[in-house]
C-alpha cells in the first residue's frame, strides 16, 4: 500500500530533525524550508528553520523565522538576543535575554553569562546614543599575526614589537610592545593567571629597569593588550576585554598624572571604534591628522580589518534622524570619506556600503562577514559570479542614463507624434532594468551561497 500525504510529510519531518541534530544545518535548512511551504505556521519547523539560518550566519532570515516561531521554545530567546544584539538592536536584545531568564533554573551556570550579556547591551545602548561621526581614508583587510607590519607610522610616534605568545595550554595571544621615540620607556603586554595585562620598563644607563605592573585602573579586569603612548608622554590608548568592554576587546583612552603616578579612570573610546567584536590597536599622529584602529568585525577569522581614518579636533556625534541609519554609522557600514594628498587631509563626501559589488566595495557574505576586496574570495564560483555581478552592474548604469535620457526626450517633444515613438523605448529599457534587477538579486545569492559553502568547509 502505497505512502499518502501525511506519510510523506512525516518522513520528511523526520529527515529534516536527523539532519538537525546532526548539525547538518545546510540540508537541515532545505528541507525545513520545504516543510514550511506545506505548514507555514508551525512553531517547530520555525524554530528549527531559524536554527539553522543562524548556524549558517544568515542571521537576518533567522531572525525572521524565530520570531514567526512565537514563545512555545525559551531558547529562541537566546538566539534572538544574540541577534538583535549583532544588529546593533541593543534595545530589543535585553528584552530577549530577559525574556529566556526565566526559563532556567535558579543554579543554571548559564545565568551569570546572561547577566554579563545584557550589562554589555546596555553599555552599548548608550554608545549607539552617540556615535561618532569619523571620516576614513583608507581601510585593508590583511592577516591578524601580522597586522602591525601594515601600520605606516612616523618615527616620532616610537615603535610597535607584536609576537605571539601562549596564555593558556590551548590558547595563543599578541603581545604587543611600544616603545618611546627616545627609546627611554617601553608599555607591553604579558601573561599572569591566564590573562594579559600591561607593564612599563624604563631605560636605565646599563639596561631597562624591572618591569611594573600598571595600576588596576587600567589593568581592572579581564585581558588588557595593545598599548600606544600618545608623545605628550601622559595619553595611554589600550584595549580590553574586561569591565566597560560591550564585547571582546574594546578600546581605551586614559592619561597619566605625574603628580599622584596614577591614571585616570580609562575611558570607552565608544562607536564607531569599538563593536561587540574585537576592535584595538589604536594610534593617534596629531601632527599629520591620522589615526589607526583595528577590528575583527565582519571578518573572516584569522584576518583583521585596519582602518586608517581623521580623528577629530573635538567629539562630532553623528545626528541622523534615522535610526538605520545611525546602526550602520555605528557598524562602519557608512561613513564620510577623506583623502590624503601629501600628508594632509580632506574630507568630503559620505560613502556608504553596499551589498552588491563595485569596484570598491562592501560585499556583505554573511551578517558575520564582509568583504571588501574581490581577492577575498575563496571559492572560484563565488569569485565569477562576483565578476559577473560586477559586469551586470555596469552595464544598467548605462542603460539608467539612456532611460533618463529618453524620459527628458520624452518631456521635451513638441507633438504626440514625437511621444508615442519615445514611449516604446522607455517601456522596454523600464522592463528590462526590471529583468536585470531580479537578476541582480540571483547573481548575488549566487556569490553568498557558493562563499558560504567554502567557508564552511
């Protein structure tokens, strides 16, 4: 006897929860999907498809489909939390981990991870409340072991020494030292009880004196790396992972006072220089108006994004009345470009990112992941399709401008006549940009999924 409807779809069902708890969340997701189109309003089919678009890191749709999935399993909760909070929506973060506390036990080891989450939601609620408004020259993607060799600084500014080190049986770290530009005192990272913390050493005449621990101002909490003394001898940027961190390494400004041989209670540089990811590693060269950062954000790991950007004179808090507007401000999605002519710089227009491909460009692969160069491809597949994209791309530019063209054409016609041979032209050109745009998007899921697949492997 033949299997019916119900007994398909139940053989399905089964597939797709053997694939799931496999962690075989790409086919997991196929079929969950299909069993979706047959029963749109299943909690658990959208709950486990959210799943697996968050395994996947297409965290936009998995953020969808949790919250189709309704209340019936707490642990959406987690996963919307953690969500919301990669899309810079602090707010609705905190209500998320709020929200899943309930659900667990009073003694859950998970709790004082939540707690630490939600403070960190609301550090950064306040940062996302003023952004700065920071205009950058330049940006490169290059290896993490080696990201200081692609810091171009001046000889005033001292010296930059990175290794790596272990800081635990299974863990490796930098260690970062600065060195004055009179080679008389030196900040470095080192290990103590698993962590790092910072020291300074000063030139004696037959040698460097023993190192000294920093206060616990700056060495409070957590790993605490990648010093740089500003010349006036008294400014300390660091980063931390510690207390005041809204995730990862934040970076941190403080000054010395020679008067008490303390520091100032460190303050979060705030966004867009730090992010829920690890950002560190800034520099500051008054003189010639430039500055230096880095991040992991969006990046692939192993690599580390450093940007090369105009600090201030004085705090510019960004003032949008879009809210979308200031999360991608914040995330560095969009930002006021500068150019550097010769050592000064200028800044003029706002740039802003996009998802397709230009010739410079922010390829969005996951919410996770973003590439900004076409070499940064590793799959062939993906790195055609990008190519193809690209040519695409250009090609309706030019076919925009015939249609603006023929529309002033067409407003500019003395008689029907003259209109009625216009008209055709512009209907075929509006739709085939039509075709072209849904092409577009094709060609784009193209480029993601084949990146994504290699990523994974």
């Amino acid at each position: 006897m033949g299997c019916g409807l119900a007994c398909l779809q139940a053989q399905s069902a089964d597939k797709a929860q053997k694939l799931f708890f496999d962690q075989q969340y790409e086919e997991a997701r196929d079929q969950y999907r299909a069993l979706l189109h047959r029963s749109p309003k299943s909690a658990l089919y959208n709950y486990r498809y959210a799943r697996c678009c968050y395994e996947l890191g297409d965290d936009s749709t998995a953020i969808h489909y949790f919250e189709a999935a309704g209340e019936r399993y707490p642990l959406r909760d987690f996963y919307l939390g953690e969500l919301y909070f990669n899309a810079y929506e602090f707010d609705r973060a905190i209500e998320a981990y709020r929200s899943y506390l309930p659900s667990l036990e009073e003694d859950d080891e998970r709790i004082p991870t939540l707690h630490k989450k939600i403070a960190q939601a609301e550090i950064a609620t306040r940062f996302l409340a003023r952004v700065e408004d920071i205009a950058v020259v330049d940006s490169m993607v290059v290896p993490k072991d080696d990201f200081l060799t692609y810091y171009r600084i001046a000889s005033e500014l001292g010296t930059l020494q990175q290794e790596r080190i272990a800081l635990t049986d299974t863990t490796q770290a930098d260690r970062v030292r600065y060195t004055t530009q009179r080679q008389d005192r030196t900040y470095f990272s080192d290990s103590i009880g698993g962590y790092l913390k910072l020291f300074t050493s000063y030139r004696l005449l037959d040698g460097w004196s023993r190192p000294t621990l920093l206060p616990e101002a700056v060495n409070a909490s957590g790993n605490v790396n990648y010093p740089f003394l500003m010349p006036d001898g008294v400014t300390l940027y660091f980063a931390s992972d510690g207390e005041g961190s809204m995730g990862g390494y934040d970076i941190f400004i403080t000054k010395y006072m020679p008067a008490t041989d303390q520091y100032l209670m460190p303050e979060n540089v705030g966004m867009p220089f730090n992010s829920p990811y690890n950002d560190y590693m800034m520099l500051v060269d008054e003189a010639n108006g430039i500055g230096w950062f880095a991040t992991d954000r969006y990046q692939a790991e192993g690599q580390v994004a450093i940007y090369l950007f105009v600090p201030n004179e004085a705090t510019r808090v960004l003032r949008d009345a879009d809210p979308a507007h200031i999360r991608r401000a914040a995330r560095l999605l969009t930002y006021r470009e500068a150019e550097l002519h010769g050592g000064s710089v200028s800044s003029s227009k706002s740039r802003r990112s996009t998802t397709e491909a230009d010739d410079v460009f922010e390829f969005i692969i996951t919410d996770r992941i973003v590439y900004t160069r076409a070499d940064q491809f590793r799959s062939p597949e993906a790195r055609q399709a990008w190519q193809q994209l690209n040519d695409l791309k250009k090609k309706q530019e030019s076919m925009k401008a015939e249609l603006a063209s023929l529309r002033q054409a067409y407003a500019q016609a003395s008689d029907e006549t003259g209109q009625a041979t216009i008209a055709p032209k512009i209907l075929d050109l509006e739709r085939r940009l039509q075709e072209q745009d849904a092409h577009l998007h094709d060609l784009a899921q193209q480029v993601r999924n084949a990146e994504i697949k290699v990523l994974g492997k």
